[in-house]
C-alpha cells in the first residue's frame, strides 16, 4: 500500500516484457539470416520477428502461465454417462495453440522455402512462451514424413497439416479448415523397445484398413484430430492413421484412460488410451513400420534439441535481465566479476546449442545426400547433448535471481520442471547414443558427412583441432564401445558446436568455448570460465535488451 515506510519496494527488477524474443536473441537472428535464402529473408525475419514480439507480450506471457496454472482435464462421460473421451482445456490453451498454428509451426516447414529453418527459428522462439503447447504442434509437423509413406494419405492430410487455422472441435477432419496429429507408440512392457508392442491389428474386406486391439502406455496429444501409432499386423509391426472422428461422422473407439499427472509440461494432456476394435488405416506396407516411423521420430527429436534450446536461451535472457538491474554489494551484479562468469558460462551453453539445432535445419531444407547424411548422426548426437544441457542450464539460471528464482511468479520454476522432459522424451539419453552407434556402424556415409562439418573449422582453433584429433582416437576403437557410447557421442556433439562457432560466432565467444568446452579449462560447475576471456562481451550478446 501506498505511504507505508515499511513497504517501500526498491532493488526489484523489471519484469521482462514487452520485447521482441526473436529480434533480440542475437545467436538465433544470425543463424536465421546464415541458413535462410536471399529471396525469403525480409519476409522471414518479419515473420519471425512478429512472433518474437507475442511471446514477449505482456499478453502471451499471461496466457502462457495461466495455460500452466490450470491443466488440462479428463471428460470420460457426459451428464447422461455416454462415454465421450474428451479433454477440457484452459481458454489460454486454445489462445495459445491457435498462435502456434497460425505461425506456421505445424505443418509450415515442408511447403514453404526454407521453411525447416524459418519454422525452427519459430518453434524456437515459441517454446519460451508456453513449452506445453510445442507437443502438439510438433507431432504435427512430424507426421508428414511419415505420410508420405502413403502418397493417397499424403494428398489427403498434408494440406490440413500445413493450414494455419487452428480448429479444436472435434469433427471430421475433412470438414475442418486444419487439422493436428499425435502419436502413440510407447507401451508399457516395451517403452522405447517399440518392436515389443503388443497391439494387434485385424485386416477388414476394405483394403488398407484395419482394427487395432491394445493399450498405449504413452500418447501425446490425445485431443488431436489423428494419429500415427504401432500395431503388429499379420505381416508384422506396421505403422496405422487412427482418426479421432471417422468418415461418417462417429467417434473411433478411443478410450483414454487417464491423463498424465506430470513433472512438468502441464498444460499439455498426455494419456493412456485403449485400442478395442478401434479403425485404422495403415501407413505404408506391413512389416515396416519402424521404416515408416523413423521419419516421425528423426523431426520430433530434432524438435526436442530445438525445444531444449528455446528453454535455454529463455532461463539465460531472465538470468542476464535480473542482474543488468538487481544490485548487492555496491553494484549491479551484472558487473561481478563471477557473477559475470556464471552469465557468460549459460551464454555460451545456449548459444552453442542454437548454433547446432538451426545448423541441422538447413540440413533438412537441403535435402541433398550428403544433408541427409550428416543428419543421420548428427540430429541422435545434438538431441543427446543439447536436451543434457537443458537442465542444468534451468537451474542455475534460477540460482541467478537467488530466492526469487525459487518463487513461481518469477517463471523460472516452469522453465526448472520443463528442462529434463526432452532428454526423456522421443528416445531418453541411452537411445540416442545406441542411435549414433547403429549409424556409425551401418551407414559409413554419416560419419563422413559429419567429419566434412567439422572440417570446416580445421586451422581455426588450435583447441577444436586437438579435441577432433582425440575424437578421431575415440573412433578408431569401437571394440566394447557400448559402455562409453556416452562419452563418443558428447564429444562428437562439442566438437561440432565448435566447429559452428569457430566460423560463425564472434571471437570472444568461439574463444570462451574452445577454451572451456574443448580445452578443458572449466569446472564441474557452471561459473568456473578460465581468466583471459572477454567474458562482457559474451554476456552483453546475450542480454535481451
């Protein structure tokens, strides 16, 4: 109140509104501007820029805490007990989620030019504002690979994919202006061991199309409008289209059993469902559909780096916000020489992992061999490396405001309880290093193509050339290589950060991670950066000004 001495309020930050996340994140801006073509780029920055805009707003921000202030709720049955299977959302949910969609970070990228990095830049930007939303509009994204396994399923669904109008009804999807996917592979006896799965699929008189029997222990995004799932056909595991809605307007056998109480990522419904006579359409030939899925897999884990370093990039801009303004010891603590240390150790970690993620976008919009090469043991490695980061990064990023950092309205917390779930999800860390050992074993062509990366790079850092010499040693033995896969696949991922920041960052930065990342100059913590670096310039690059 007003006029009482003992509650002056002093030495409180603003909070971090009302600014363009895009525009100001100075790593990302760059790499847009490297990997995006001479004839899109204005078109792509004002885009981007606009959406950069929204999450910064007073208004995003509120959605976006109100989103996760109240989850989402199971509806099993209505007032007369017909079942229903329905999820209630919060308003701010379907605000929050027609945003996305209207940003193209749905289906966007696989029609437009360069539109794998305008929408990874996008998806990146976006998952700063409320991370719980990016499911959905990630499954969606992904599901087109898969589609076009079906070239008759393609031209049907990839349209409503790539509409920027968001429409939760549940309806027939070819009644709809847009249409969303989720996906359900994992079952409880296998989880990531997908070819465990139990779910059988009857064939019908109608060719192609089937009826699954079985229980999904995981399902992303069970309000959407399709899904891609894993059921064992007569001719094997096969990949299946469960619409929500069918032809005729009745609702598929969709039982959703629970939703997820989860860590974090709460105001995204995640949720058991059962299979009992359920329609299905089946998606490429039976027997392969791990084939048919990888191509989901290999965008949604590029999605999960992509995520990661959104959540990053975030923790950082309100760690290097709070201490421009906050004072203790007779200064800004932004002037502190170790909390300077600590800024420019986050700084370094979040711009490192944008550099690779966007890197691995324009692989895909690319599409060339040799891309498609170095995105086979390149996406496994950044997704194990980058989503590791995540959270530590979080946390100490909280540690920066001190107590406030602890207290919810700061944000900080739902960036803490987010930060470990790309790590888990799509593959937790061990499948990922098992995934960058298969290619290494079975697909020579990717290692090149990754080796020709980071050879870009030789003669700049004498630091990057020793840690590629001693990754080089690493894979000459891969005799009992399974129990340090984690160690190969760390390095692999450092030295190709490297390599991207030696070429395209400024020196202080490129010299401040081949230092500590490459040269071992660093401790077990963050905040530990060797003397002799330009540690303010590292952190005024990533202050969101």
């Amino acid at each position: 109140m007003a006029g009482i001495p003992t509650h002056t309020v002093t030495n409180q930050p603003p909070p971090l509104v009302g600014y363009d996340v895009f525009t100001t994140d100075r790593a990302l801006a760059e790499a847009v501007g490297r990997y995006t073509g001479a004839d899109v780029l204005e078109e792509v920055r004002a885009e981007l820029s606009a959406l950069g805009r929204a999450v910064g707003s007073a208004q995003v921000q509120e959605w976006a805490v109100r989103a996760d202030g109240h989850p989402p709720r199971l509806r099993s049955h209505d007032r007369y007990g017909h079942r229903i299977d329905e999820v209630e959302f919060d308003p701010a949910w379907h605000r929050l989620l027609g945003k996305g969609v209207s940003a193209g970070l749905a289906g966007g990228a696989w029609t437009r030019p360069s539109g794998h990095v305008r929408r990874a830049a996008g998806f990146l930007v976006w998952t700063q504002a409320e991370a719980g939303t990016c499911c959905p509009l990630s499954m969606t994204h992904a599901a087109v690979p898969a589609l076009r396994a079906d070239a008759e399923l393609a031209a049907e669904w990839e349209p409503r994919l790539a509409s920027t109008v968001y429409d939760p009804r549940l309806r027939v999807a070819g009644q709809k202006p847009g249409a969303l996917f989720g996906m359900g592979m994992t079952e409880k006896q296998g989880g990531s061991d997908v070819r465990a799965n139990t779910t059988a699929a009857r064939p019908l008189a109608e060719a192609g199309t089937y009826l699954l029997t079985g229980h999904k222990w995981f399902c992303s995004a069970p309000m959407s409008d399709a899904f891609l799932v894993l059921a064992q056909a007569p001719g094997g595991l096969t990949c299946f289209l469960v619409p929500r809605v069918l032809p005729d307007g009745s609702r598929n056998v969709f039982l959703i059993q629970r939703l997820k109480d989860k860590l974090g990522n709460r105001s995204n419904a995640s949720a058991e469902v059962e299979f009992d006579g359920t329609w299905a359409r089946r998606v490429g030939e039976e027997g392969q559909g791990v084939r048919v899925i990888i191509g989901m897999v290999a965008a949604t884990r590029l999605d999960c780096a992509l995520g990661s370093a959104g959540l990053m990039r975030q923790a950082v801009a309100q760690a290097v916000h709070h201490c421009a303004y906050r004072e203790a010891f007779g200064g800004k603590l932004i002037d502190k020489p170790l909390m300077r240390n600590v800024l420019a150790d986050l700084a370094l970690e979040s711009e490192a992992a944008t550099a690779l993620a966007l890197r691995l976008a324009a692989a895909c919009d690319d599409g060339g061999e040799q891309e498609r090469a170095f995105l086979r043991l390149a996406v496994p490695a950044a997704k194990y490396w980058i989503t590791k980061r995540c959270a530590p990064v979080a946390v100490e990023a909280a540690e920066c405001l001190g107590g406030n950092g602890y207290v919810e309205e700061s944000g900080l917390p739902r960036l803490v309880r987010e930060s470990p779930l790309n790590s888990i999800w799509e593959g937790a860390g061990n499948v990922q290093a098992l995934d960058v050992l298969r290619a290494l074993r079975r697909e020579p062509g990717a290692l090149d193509a990754c080796l020709t990366e980071i050879g870009r790079a030789h003669g700049a850092d004498h630091r990057l050339d020793r840690a590629v010499k001693d990754l080089f040693t690493e894979l000459a033995d891969l005799e009992g290589v399974e129990g340090r896969a984690r160690r190969l696949v760390e390095r692999l991922a450092l030295v190709l950060q490297g390599s991207l920041l030696v070429r395209h960052a400024p020196p202080e930065v490129a010299d401040a991670f081949c230092a500590s990342r490459l040269g071992g100059d660093h401790g077990a913590s963050f905040g530990t950066l060797p003397a002799g670096l330009d540690l303010e310039s590292v952190v005024e690059r990533a202050r969101p000004a």
